[in-house]
C-alpha cells in the first residue's frame, strides 16, 4: 500500500497490529492500475461466481468479454455475500 496511507486512522491500525504482531512491513506501491486484460486473466484464475468491481469506472465503458457475472454497486450500496 502507499506508505501515505498510514498517516491516516486506518492506515495508523494496520501499522499498530503490525507492531503488535511483530510483523514486518515494506511499503510498496505502483502508479496505474491493471490493465483490463491483467484483470481477465486474475478473474478467471479466481473463477468467482460474480464480479463487484470496487474502483474504476471503467466498468462501464468496457467490453467486459470474458469476465464473469459484473454485479456494480452504487455508492453505499450493501450487498450480503
């Protein structure tokens, strides 16, 4: 994750369990996103049932062949799995 992240109340919880935990961390992070065929290829490796993309809108925009069932939900919108 970006190391900004652990400036904030999540990020200072998942550093806290870290120490707790004795567990090592090494930030990492990388510019872009995956590529849609990078995608396909994780989601078939998966095999899910269904699809709930949870960032980009480019869901919406795309050929979205090959991938599974694509379940988008609006913001604040729940879903029980």
């Amino acid at each position: 994750m970006w190391g900004g992240y652990l400036d904030r109340d999540d990020g200072r919880r998942v550093q806290e369990w870290f120490d707790q935990h004795g567990a090592k961390r090494w930030p990492l992070h990388t510019s872009g996103h995956a590529s849609m065929a990078d995608l396909r290829a994780f989601a078939a490796t998966v095999d899910p049932g269904i699809l709930i993309p949870i960032h980009g809108v480019g869901w919406d925009d795309e050929d979205l062949t090959g991938f599974p069932p694509i379940r988008r939900l609006a913001d604040g919108e729940s879903i029980a799995i």
